[in-house]
C-alpha cells in the first residue's frame, strides 16, 4: 500500500544510521495552531447550538450532540484513553443522527467520527515526536529490540497501522515505532481513518441491526470497560509469576 502513495520514504539500508530525533518535525507549530482551532470550532457548535437544544429543537440536539462527541473523540489517544465505542453507537441511532436513512447513517456516522479519532491520533503523534527530541528516542534506538522491531514495522507499515486502528486492543507500541520512524503524517492519517472506519462502520451497524438504546449502550460500555481491565489484571498477574519464577 505505501508503494501506492506519494513521497513514500523507503526503507533504510542495512548499516544505514536510524531517523534522528535532533531536528523538529516540520510543522509542528502549524498542528498545535489546527487542533487548538479544531478543538475550538467543535466547542463553539456545541454553544451556538446548545441554547436551542434546550428548547427542543431535535435538529439542534443532533448538531449539539454531534459536536460534543467530535470534541470528546479527539481527545482520545494514549495520553487521555477514554472508552470510544458508546460514542459510535449512540451517534448512530436515529433520534442523535443527522440523517435518518439507515444506508447513509451508518458510513456518514463513521466517516466523521473517524476524522476525529484521526486528529487524536495525529495530536498523539506530534507531542510524542516533540518530547522523543529530548534525547529519549535516540536511547530507545540504541535498545537492541529496537532493531528488530523497526524491521517487522517497515514490512508493511501502512497496513499495520491500519489493522492496529481496526482492532479493539490497544497497540501503542506500533504508533510509538511509527513515530519514531518519522513514517509520513499524510500516511499515518490515512491509516488510521481506513482502520478505524471500518470499526466504526461495523459499530454503527451493530447499533442499528440490533436496536440499541441509550442504556444498552452505557451496560455494553461498562462491560467492555470491565472486560479490558480485566484483562490488564489477568497480564500483569501473568507478569509478576513469571518473574517471581525467575527469582
């Protein structure tokens, strides 16, 4: 896939010394001035339309909503890691949507939200790149699994990023190698909203195939919360018995 786009950085040869963390990211300073106006822009819908929605008006309840959620998904990334799935679902159903043709919902619906999920990911992506300057990403580099895992990622690093977007357990790792790797923005973007749009398609269409209400949704939330905590108990205690065993 990365062949496919342009300005794709190709792989480094062997011997060849690691991206250097020592110069900014190009543009940094232009992203944080377009989140903050992202951010923003989403806030200040939800205020011109709030007053509106209080009366009532089912139009300006689904904008207000909306522009609540986008600001809430863009929030979303390794620094904030707040649940995702009951946005997707509640946005779905017909009395929070903005289009009530079922065909047109589902991938609108999904479309939108990923845009935000994509901005979160990308903000992750410029903060993580502005602190790794300060000499941490060069120590990272130097570890010996570093190695490794940088050349399982430029196998296919468009792919990866896209399954790691779709799936449901989250894989910091693969972002963090991506950024380390300096691996395009415009790539990384695209990655993400093909992964997480299909999530959010297939979310979305759970919730309308079978029915959701605002309360399902808040007990299936709680169960995924419950569920993945539960597996992080599970791995650390797995973690800890293994190196008690070890000693």
């Amino acid at each position: 896939m990365d062949a496919l786009l342009p300005d794709a950085r190709p792989a480094a040869p062997a011997g060849a010394s690691a991206p250097t963390d020592a110069r900014p990211l190009p543009g940094t300073r232009a992203w944080f001035v377009f989140f903050v106006l992202w951010m923003a822009g989403w806030a200040g819908l939800a205020l011109l339309f709030f007053p509106r929605a209080e009366q009532g008006d089912g139009l300006a309840v689904r904008i207000w909503l909306l522009a609540l959620m986008c600001f809430y998904l863009s929030l979303c990334n390794v620094f904030l890691p707040l649940p995702t799935a009951w946005i997707v679902f509640l946005a779905a159903l017909p009395e929070y949507a903005l289009v009530q043709t079922p065909w047109l919902r589902v991938p609108l619906t999904a479309a939108l939200l990923s845009s935000a999920t994509v901005v979160a990911n990308l903000n992750e992506y410029h903060l993580l790149a502005f602190v790794l300057r300060r000499g941490l990403g060069e120590r990272i580099r130097r570890a010996r699994a570093y190695g490794w895992a940088s050349r399982w990622f430029v196998r296919g690093p468009f792919e990866l990023l896209a399954l790691v977007a779709f799936i449901p357990i989250p894989v910091d790792a693969v972002r963090w190698l991506a950024i380390l790797e300096r691996y395009s923005r415009v790539r990384f973007a695209l990655a993400y909203f093909a992964g997480r749009g299909l999530r959010y398609v297939l979310l979305a269409a759970c919730s309308l195939v079978f029915a959701f209400t605002p309360m399902k949704i808040f007990w299936i939330q709680v169960a995924l919360v419950a569920a993945a905590l539960g597996g992080r108990g599970i791995a650390a205690a797995v973690r800890r018995a293994r190196a008690g065993k070890g000693t």
